[in-house]
C-alpha cells in the first residue's frame, strides 16, 4: 500500500505545478475569489479536483481551463519563445481561500 500512496502524491504534484501569479490573478482572487494555477498539458478536471480536496481541503463550485500558447518574445537581442502550458482557473465559494 505504500507504494499507492507514494504514487498519488507524485501524481498530485504532476497536476497542479504552481500557482499562477500575475496582475490578472492577483486581482481574481482578491475580488472574486478565483484561484488560477499552472496545470500539466495532461491534467483534467477530475484529477484537479481530486488534488484540490487532498492538498488544499478545498472543493471548489467550477473549474475552467485554458490554453497558454508559446509566444516570441526577445530577450537580452536574441529572439526566443515563451514556454507553452495550460491553465486552471479554481471557482471557491465565499469563505474559502487557498493558502498560497
């Protein structure tokens, strides 16, 4: 059984890779209580939920998801591209928060 759970908390960590921060989700969470996280390019919504209700004890009333696209951007003169991705926007109900 050990090896169940230690299967499942990597699974977890695969899912949800970070908290996104930035103007727009400072502003969702202060707000309206929006919480919005970088997902793996794989993650669904049963498996964000099922990582929500371990690692923050929270179920949320609706997730959204979005595509983050590869940009070009310069940096320092050379040209480059910024990473692609996906998001989750997290739907708390009043009361709830998420412990960032």
């Amino acid at each position: 059984m050990a090896d169940t759970t230690v299967q499942k908390k990597i699974e977890r960590k695969s899912v949800l890779l970070s908290p996104r921060s930035t103007e727009k989700a400072a502003l969702l969470q202060n707000r309206k209580n929006i919480y919005v996280f970088n997902v793996s390019k794989d993650a669904t919504k049963k498996a964000i939920l099922a990582c929500l209700k371990a690692e923050y004890k929270v179920v949320p009333e609706k997730i959204r998801m979005a595509a983050v696209h590869a940009k070009p951007t310069m940096y320092r003169g050379r040209p480059g591209t910024k990473k692609s991705g996906k998001k989750a926007y997290i739907y708390l109900k009043k009361g709830d928060s998420i412990a960032i």
